[in-house]
C-alpha cells in the first residue's frame, strides 16, 4: 500500500513537472508595430516611393497618349501599310504600361518589406529577450498560426533527422 502511494505521488510529481517545463505565450506584433513611432518613417518612405513609381508611370501614359494622338490625326492619310507599324508602336507602349504596373505592384511591396523589415527585427528581439527572461517556451502570435518566439530547447528537428537517418 505504501509502494502505491508512493508510486501515485512520484507520477503525479513527474506530469506536474512535465507540465510546468513548457510555457506558452502570446503576441501581438502588428498591434505593437502600429505604435512604433518608427512607422511613421517607413509610410512616408514607403508613399514616397510609391509617388515616384506613379510619376515613371505618368510619363508613359503621356507618351503612349501623344502617339495615339498623332496616330489619329493622320491615321485618315495613311495606307494600311504604314498604319501597322504605328498600331504595333501603340500597342508595345500599352504593354509596357501594363507590364510596368504589375512590376510596380510588385516592386511595392518588396520595398515595404524592405522597409519594415528593421522594424519586426527590433520587436522579435524584444520578444526573445522576454521570452527568454519570463521562461517562456513559446510565444505565439495573436493574428495566425505563427511562432514568434521558440525556445530551442524544445524543438525536436535534429531528433527527426537523426530517427530518418538524416545528417545535417
């Protein structure tokens, strides 16, 4: 009877100590990013841009806008045969346009991660730093599914490869 009490305290010692080893928090980084007085910086780096993005992009507009202009008012006096090559130059300014604005889109939002990329390192840190000083194992973000912090400790990868046979 004494091995059982025993027993049942020992295991109830272990799960409680196995319990209290992970502790799991939460984050909320865009909320604290959206306090930074840091943003400020990086929207008016980031409309800045963009302002000269929409400038490249006027110009092409007024160019490709000029030679439909001058294709109309002679379109009337010319044979079809030199009509094909003003409606082939029409045609690879609208296309450039196009393909500018899609890159545009594109180069956008490379530049706004570039941009607020100093911004989630600094808060990451901060996180770690927390993490690290609160004994937190993991720390998961309030918005998704995504770890900000993982204590290595815990991570099980190098397990996995070495049970698959896998080196690293």
């Amino acid at each position: 009877m004494k091995t059982k009490i025993t027993l049942i305290v020992a295991a109830f010692l272990i799960c409680f100590t196995t319990n209290a080893q992970t502790k799991v928090g939460t984050v909320d980084r865009e909320f604290i990013i959206a306090k930074m007085p840091q943003l400020k910086i990086v929207q008016e780096r980031i409309s800045k841009y963009g302002t000269r993005l929409d400038s490249i992009n006027q110009t092409k507009i007024v160019k490709h806008d000029a030679v439909v202009k001058a294709y109309n008012a002679i379109a009337k006096t010319l044979s079809d045969t030199d009509k094909r090559p003003k409606l082939i130059e029409i045609n690879e300014l609208k296309q450039e346009i196009s393909k500018f604005q899609q890159n545009g889109t594109k180069m956008m939002q490379l530049r706004r991660q570039d941009f607020m990329r100093p911004l989630y390192q600094k808060v990451n840190l901060l996180i770690k730093g927390i993490a690290e000083e609160k004994g937190y194992t993991q720390i998961l973000t309030v918005k998704g599914d995504n770890f900000a912090y993982i204590d290595i400790n815990h991570d099980i990868t190098k397990q996995v490869l070495s049970k698959l046979g896998i080196k690293e």
